[in-house]
C-alpha cells in the first residue's frame, strides 16, 4: 500500500518551504495527523511574518492482486501529461480528468480492442505491452505511455485495428460518454481540449502534406529517368 500526500496552503507556510527535499522530508517523518502541525512549527520557526493556513489530504493506493489495477494518483496524472490530447490541461483540470479513469488489468493474449467491433473508449498503456494489426497483419508495437483508441472520443465508430496484450499490461480507460459529460460541466476544459485536438490535426496535416509532396517528387525524377534512359537496339545477326 502507498499513498500520495496533497498539500494546500497559503503563503505564510510556502514562503518558508524554499526546496522539495524539506516538504519531503517533513512528510516522511510525520503522520498525517501531525504533518500540518509540524508544516506550521516549520513557518513559525522561521519568523512566522504571514497568515498560515494549511490542509493535507493523504490518498491512498492499494496494490491489489493480480487481474486487478493499482495505479496511484501520481502516476496516473504523469501519464495525462504525456498525452497531447491533454497537453493545454493544468494539474487541477487533470486531477478532474482522473474522476473518469478507469484502471484495467489484461493478461498476455487478451483483446484490448477487436477490429471491424464499435466502440468509443481511449486507452493509454500504463505498463506492459501491446500489438496493433489490421487484416491479421501487425502494424506496429506499443509500450508504456502510448495513447490509442482517440479517435473514439470523437464519435462512436467501427475499430479499424485489433490490439492485444503481449504481456500482462494495464491501460487507463476514459470512456466516450464519460468524457463528453466532463467537458459539458468544464467549459474551460473543453476549449483546451478543443484547441489540443485542432492543433493534432493541423501537425498530422502537415505531415501528410510533406509526405505527398516526398512522394510526388520521387515520382517525378523515376518518370523523368524512365524517359532519359536509351532505348534498347537489337544487334544485328
């Protein structure tokens, strides 16, 4: 079992926490029905000029048996923040996000997503590994911290890959219904989130472009060396 520790305060406790190592430290050394006690002696001790108010909250994690997901707090806004869909989000929009993550745990060999099957929940792979393939054909392997399935927040749709587990793997799942609710009580949010998926979409665009244009080219010069090359003339017999 572990647990992540959560601070508020106002400035007449901040001001006198000048490192991370000192908060945690403090922490480490203190229960937390004497941790904001021992925050306050802190300020104080250090000449106490300001107001100090104080809260800590303390989550607990709880590493659960096998088949079941166990992701602490900090670990799950680690991996929003690695996603670009959530790039724009501050921590407290992210802490909100994590109100409709669901943890899951696979076994190797399990179906994550079946092809050609409807669905709108995004995943991201928090441990182990998995396989994309369409038509029986792998495209591509996914390790920890990849995102997939996004395309489902946008409407629900028919799966165009089949991804499975290649390792006992766990995933954060955000369903479709979850999310669009969320940004209907976050307005904020939901322009973030907007601007994050127009921006996706215009570098995807570009790269296209610039792919098309590669190809185009390379065309060009086979067609002109097609032309440029002699033409072959029997020899006499």
């Amino acid at each position: 079992m572990s647990q992540d520790r959560f601070l508020l305060c106002s400035d007449g406790l901040h001001n006198y926490l000048t490192d991370e190592k000192t908060l945690a430290q403090l922490s480490g050394q203190q229960p937390l029905e004497t941790f904001v006690t021992a925050c306050i002696d802190l300020a104080n001790t250090g000449g106490g000029r300001d107001n100090i108010t104080a809260i800590a909250v303390e989550v607990e994690a709880v590493s659960r048996s096998a088949g079941e997901a166990g992701v602490s707090v900090t670990r799950k806004v680690e991996a929003l923040k690695r996603i670009r869909l959530f790039s724009l989000c501050d921590t407290q929009e992210l802490v909100k996000i994590l109100n409709i993550v669901h943890v899951r745990s696979y076994e190797a060999g399990d179906v994550l997503i079946a092809e050609d099957t409807v669905g709108n929940d995004f995943f991201i792979l928090v441990g182990g590994r998995v396989s994309v393939s369409t038509k029986g054909q792998r495209l591509v392997t996914l390790g920890p911290g990849a995102p997939f399935g996004e395309t489902a927040l946008l409407e629900r749709t028919t799966r165009s890959a089949t991804v499975r587990a290649l390792e006992p793997t766990k995933v954060m799942l955000i369903h479709g219904d979850d999310f669009y609710t969320m940004l209907e009580q976050q307005p904020t949010m939901a322009v973030k989130l907007l601007r994050s998926f127009v921006l996706a979409l215009h570098q995807r665009l570009r790269a296209a472009n610039t792919e098309l244009i590669a190809a185009r080219g390379a065309l060009t010069t086979m067609s002109q060396e097609m032309h440029l090359a002699p033409e072959h003339t029997p020899s006499p017999c």
